[in-house]
C-alpha cells in the first residue's frame, strides 16, 4: 500500500475518533435539559410524563456513551497496530514525517471544532 494511502488512512482514522469525542461532548446535561423542555411543552407531558420521558432520555445516553467508548477503544487499538506496522517498514525520518502529517491533521480538525 503506498505511504500516501497508509497516511491518508491513518489521518481519517484519527479525525473520526476526534468527532466521537466531539459528539459526546455535545451531548451534555444542559442540552437534555433543553430538549425535555422542548418535549413537555410540544407535546404537553404532564409531570408524570415529563419525569419518566428524563429518564429513557438518560438511560439512552448511558448506552450511547457507552457505545462511543467502546468504539473510541476499538479504534485507538487499530491505530497502535497500524503504526506498529509502520514502524516495522518505515525509516526513523519516514515516521517523523508521518507523525508531522498526523498532527498537522489533528490540528485542523482541532481548529475546525472551535
């Protein structure tokens, strides 16, 4: 696979692991607050409503983070062993490029959240 490619790859991988972690940090309290308020007064929940309607809203995102967790896991583990066969193939120079390349995504992906 040619070094363009492997960079490339590497590069997505490291920007789709970046927006999970964006998108869990978009989805604080604060913001399910606001969409149960939303909720009750479109839809009318009484009290009772209202409470359990928190509640599967709060379990929901239990599950989800746990979701973004474990794929944030899966992927940080093939990004180790995909630069674990870089290194087994690449000059020490070749890699300090690879790694500059790398972060000058990150921090454009960085810039971009802002």
């Amino acid at each position: 696979m040619p070094a363009n490619t492997i960079s490339t790859l590497l590069i997505s991988a490291l920007l789709l692991s970046s927006s999970i972690a964006f998108a869990q940090k978009s989805t604080q309290p604060a913001d399910s607050r606001e969409v149960i308020k939303r909720m009750t007064k479109e839809l009318g929940l009484n009290e009772s409503q209202r409470t359990q309607v928190e509640t599967i809203l709060n379990n929901e995102k239990k599950k989800v983070e746990a979701v973004f967790n474990e794929e944030r896991m899966k992927l940080q583990s093939i990004q180790e062993e995909t630069r674990s066969s870089l290194q087994s193939i690449l000059t020490p120079e070749q890699m300090q490029k690879l790694d500059k390349k790398m972060q000058q995504g990150n921090s454009k992906n960085n810039a971009t959240k802002k």
